[in-house]
C-alpha cells in the first residue's frame, strides 16, 4: 500500500461525503478507493469511517487522523515546490565559514564566477582562522585546511594545501642561508600554533624517502596566517607558509625560497557541514562550486591522483 496516496484517498472521501464522489474527483475506480480505506484501517487498526449503504461518516479517531493527514500531505507539496525551485536557482542567505588567507587570497576572487551562476543567494563569509562550532554558531558549512577533528560533521576533500620555506633578505643576510633541513636548528623560526589547541606545529620535510621532522626555535608563535607571513616579511626568522601567499611575495624579491628541493606534506583542504538527513540546495550548489574552483587552482589542486581520502568522509 501506497500510505500518501491512501491518506489522500481517505481525504478526499471524507470531503465528499463518499466513495463514489471521491472516486469520481479522483479518476480512480470506486473498488480501488475502498481497497485503500480498508488497507488504511488495518494498518492503523482503527476505524476511520462509519460505512451504510447511503452515508459514509467520520468517527472520532478518523477526524483526529484526517486533520494529520491534512497537514503531512501539505507540508509534503510544499517540500516539493520549494525543492523544484530552489534546483532552478536556489536562493537565500547562506552562511560560511573560511580561514582569512584562504578566503581573502582564493575564495573572495573567485566569487564572481559564484554569484554569476547564483545570483539569489546572499551569502555571509566569516573570515577567521579560529574554529567554529557550526551547530552552535548557525553556520551552513566550513572551509577548513588540516586534519579533520569533529568526526560528527560531513567532510568533502576539494583540495590540498603546499608549502614552501622562506626567509627575508634581511634575516638571511643577518644569520645565513640554511643548505639542509638540520641546518635550521640554528635559526629562529616563526611557529604557528593552533587556535584550537595550542599546540605548535612542528616543521616536516621530505626528499628521496628521508624525512625530517623540526621543533623549531622561535621569538614568536602566532595563530593567525597573515600574522605569521608578516612576521616573516619583518625578519623575524624562517617561516613555512603556504604556497598560495609566499610565491607572490617571492616573486617581489620580498621572500626568498629555502631548501627547494624538499618537499613538506600536503594540508587537506574540506568542506565541512552539519549531518543533516536533506542538504538544502544552496550548499550543494556552494560546496560543488568549491570542489571545482580548488580542483583547477594550482595552488589546491589534488597534485596526486590517488591521493589518501579518509575513509569518513562523504560526498554530499
């Protein structure tokens, strides 16, 4: 048994006073409405209808049940219309949140291409490198770079992050070019510590199967990206950044790359949202959006193929 398609059924025979009439309205055969009344009845087992041979009336139970019926069946229509024009251009205001770098660096340029296709959608970009608890926070979903904490939230891989060392020319003239991850147990380094955690991050690097892991001396640790690049661009002491935001500044003579022929470990880039049983057409269309502009963008594209996905993650 179709249960919608009886719920209607018992509906419109109650509005019409009978079976014949709402057989009729309904271009069904009359044996096929009662077929249904009757598989109603016995799956709630309860009678929703008194039955003789010139009325049909409504028990107790029956107008209790009519009047749910009423309201699933109209919430149920309404779904349906607002999911046919939402996928013709889903609209409404939309809410993300993204790393300050990231989004001022890659995301917010490329946001005319996003408004072009969907236009209806208002969206607010919080911009910080703190975490926040999207639940708590309203947020509709997240952009976040790193190892993924919160396993109750949906996660789509779009990208990954690169990495290069870099030091100013004032601090290299000062203290020397290090040749050799080693050699930076001499220099002072600039440490990035979680927001989340405190915890400072460690420096990898990796070339030909050797890796090397660094805690590195440091004046200074900051949690905040453009911060941390400021305070290499002031001569602080060495910094591992993104790619993203040192190859422009390397470009200007304004950084200069160290160890190049070392290699440090990708960040995995996700999109990140609330567990929610239907995602709304907005961010489906935002987190898509995402996956493609990461995707082509040399400075987040998966550079390899097979690259690891963890198991927990989801498309949406």
């Amino acid at each position: 048994m179709n249960k919608l398609q009886a719920m209607e059924v018992f509906i419109q025979v109650v509005d019409a006073g009978g079976f014949t009439r709402a057989a009729e309205n309904m271009q069904l055969p009359k044996a096929t409405v009662s077929t249904l009344i009757q598989s109603l009845e016995t799956s709630l087992s309860v009678k929703l209808l008194n039955r003789t041979t010139r009325h049909v009336s409504i028990t107790s139970d029956g107008a209790a049940y009519y009047e749910r019926c009423v309201r699933i069946l109209s919430d149920v229509r309404e779904a349906e219309e607002s999911l046919s024009r939402t996928r013709l251009s889903p609209s409404g205001r939309l809410r993300v949140d993204a790393p300050t770098a990231l989004a001022s660096e890659l995301l917010i340029p490329a946001l005319p291409d996003f408004f072009a296709r969907y236009p209806d959608i208002v969206l607010e970009l919080g911009c910080s490198d703190r975490p926040v608890d999207l639940i708590e926070e309203g947020v509709d979903c997240a952009v976040r770079g790193g190892e993924l904490g919160d396993l109750n939230l949906i996660a789509r891989r779009v990208g990954q992050l690169h990495f290069m060392t870099c030091a100013s020319p004032a601090y290299l003239a000062q203290h020397g070019t290090p040749t050799h991850p080693n050699d930076l147990t001499a220099h002072h380094g600039v440490n990035f510590f979680s927001a989340k955690t405190g915890k400072t991050f460690e420096w990898d690097f990796t070339r030909d199967g050797e890796r090397i892991q660094i805690a590195m001396n440091c004046h200074i640790a900051l949690n905040d990206s453009n911060a941390y690049t400021a305070a290499g661009l002031a001569g602080l002491g060495v910094i591992q950044m993104t790619h993203f935001m040192l190859e422009p500044l390397k470009q200007q003579g304004k950084m200069i790359e160290l160890l190049e022929d070392w290699h440090s470990d990708p960040l995995p880039i996700h999109v990140i949202y609330p567990p929610n049983r239907h995602l709304s057409a907005k961010v489906r269309v935002f987190v898509e959006w995402v996956a493609d502009m990461f995707s082509t963008h040399p400075a987040t594209q998966l550079k390899n193929k097979h690259a690891h996905i963890n198991p927990t993650e989801a498309q949406p």
